[in-house]
C-alpha cells in the first residue's frame, strides 16, 4: 500500500541526458569504510540499583542516567528503507527503530525517536540530543574518531542504482566527464564517488528515496547508494531504475553512541548479539524490506 514518497526536488540542475557512457581507465577501488568496531563482550549490564547518577563512581553512569531520565531517545533519518523509512502513519519505522526500541525495552524506560538528516547525526549525538544513533550508518575511522561504535549488526556495500535502459557496466565508467552521479550526502556512497571515483560534485540528496526520485525523473545518469536501500527502493520502480550487481565497497553497519558512555555501548552490544543470535535481526530485515518496498 505504501508507496515511499519522494519530496524536495529543490534546485535541480536540468541535464540533457546523454548517453554517458564512455571512460574506462581504471584506478583501484579501496573502499572508504574501516573495519568494525572489536566486538567487545559485554560486562554485566543488568539493574544497576543506584540511580542517583550524580557521581561517576557508579559503574554504569550512562544507563542510571538513562534510566533516571526515564527514556531512551534513537536518533535516525528516514528515507533509508529498509533500516528506517516513514511507516504508513507517518512515524519513522525499521529494522534500527526496532533495534532502538529492543534497547529501550531491555533498560525498562520510554523510547523516543528523533528523525533528521543523515548529515546531522554525528554532531547531535555528540551535542547529547539523543542517546544513541541508528541508522545504517557504516563504521568508518574518521566516524569513529568521534563516535564510539557498537558491534556491527548488518553488512553492505555501495552500488550502481541505474535506469532500467541504462548501458553503464561499472563504476569506472561514471568517471566520463558526462556523468551526473547523484549521492547521499555526507555518507560513504558521497565519500566513495568523491575521493575514489574522484568525482568532485556529485548531485547530493539527503537520503536515498531521494535519490532515486532524481534518477527516475531523468536528473541523473546513476546513483551510488548502501546495497540494501538501493534493493528495497528499486521495488518501487519496476520498469524504471535497476541495480548493477558488482558492489563497490564492503561496509559493517553499527550503532553509534557518544564517547565516554562504555556502559551504554556494552549494554547495546549484549542486546545486538542477542538478537542476532535468536534471529530477531535478520527477521526484522526481511519484514521490513517487505514493508517498506509495498505498493
Ligand atoms: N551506510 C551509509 C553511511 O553510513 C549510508 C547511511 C544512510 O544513508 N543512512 O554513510
């Protein structure tokens, strides 16, 4: 029933669209993502019982002062399905909402989620608007330089979103000068396209649906969007847009949570291995990339 809905078409450079073919030198792909986090085991995370929070003696400050606060607020941005997209009435919904709500649920408080540009994220986690970020975000070091991540709880990697009738085989080939290539800004598709494809302004949108909206309406020759998105939006253009196979990096998604905040990251760290371990995360994926795709 849900049809994803693509707004903000802004300022849209309006390109004759040729054919773009062409360029076919070659320069190695080393993928901008890093290595997960180390899995770290998690120490006894269950019921502290001092919640005063008031000195740093308590040896899990971050989940007393959760709980003395009584919610657990995720930080997302929606337009990312299947980990976060708005469900039919409205709301953000996905496998990192639910992921966030399984925390909320384990640590006994209310769970709110705040939804806004990806490109956000980083410095409102680190500003303490929220407790923690989800969403299909890919460890990177530069990230990691000011995120504490958890254990990585799904894979992925870029590719090519292309229109059905496009003739483009490879990455390489959007390095031909006539190539519009749009991105996702400020993720590692963006990040990709600009320092290994060595393409200096690729057309930036803020999420993927977005993407995928230009490209559809002829505004790009090729998107480089996460596998998973680029899988479940292409569903909702069957005709229109088709994914080229070959993945271009290799990505670990994690949960982000601010520096400092060990306890949290290992009471999150238990909750993501546990679910995957009884299966909860890949059904979610599998729910959700049905959910999201309908229509
Ligand atoms: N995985 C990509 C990144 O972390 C894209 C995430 C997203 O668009 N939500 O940059």
């Amino acid at each position: 029933m849900k049809k994803l809905i693509a707004f903000a078409l802004a300022s849209i450079l309006t390109l004759g669209l040729t054919a773009c073919g062409g360029g076919a030198s070659s320069t190695g792909s080393s993928a901008a993502a890093s290595t997960a986090a180390s899995a770290s085991t998690a120490a006894s995370a269950a019921d502290s019982t001092d919640a005063s929070a008031t000195s740093g003696e308590s040896a899990t400050p971050t989940l007393d002062a959760i709980k003395e606060k009584g919610t657990f607020t995720l930080m997302t941005a929606t337009g990312f399905p299947p980990f976060e997209y708005l469900g039919a009435d409205g709301q953000p919904a996905g496998v990192d909402i639910d992921v966030g709500q399984l925390v909320a649920d384990e640590l006994g408080v209310e769970y709110e989620v705040l939804d806004m540009d990806f490109g956000l994220l980083i410095e409102a986690l680190k500003s303490g608007k929220g407790d923690m970020i989800g969403a299909g975000m890919t460890v990177t070091d530069e990230r990691a330089q000011q995120v504490d991540f958890t254990v990585t709880y799904a894979t992925a990697g870029q590719v090519l979103l292309l229109p059905a009738d496009s003739t483009i085989t490879s990455a390489e080939e959007l390095k031909s000068g006539d190539c519009t290539v749009t991105v996702q800004a400020n993720t590692t598709g963006d990040i990709y396209v600009q320092d290994t494809l060595g393409i200096s302004s690729p057309l930036q949108f803020k999420n993927a649906v977005e993407c995928a909206a230009a490209l559809a309406a002829g505004k790009a020759d090729a998107a480089v969007i996460d596998s998973v998105a680029a899988n479940t939006i292409v569903k909702n253009y069957e005709g229109e847009l088709k994914v080229l196979d070959e993945m271009v990096t290799e990505e670990n998604y994690a949960l982000a949570i601010a520096k400092g905040q060990e306890d949290l990251v290992e009471f999150v760290n238990q909750v993501i291995e546990k679910n995957i371990e009884n299966g909860t995360i890949d059904k979610l994926l599998e729910e959700h990339t049905a959910l999201s795709s309908e229509g």
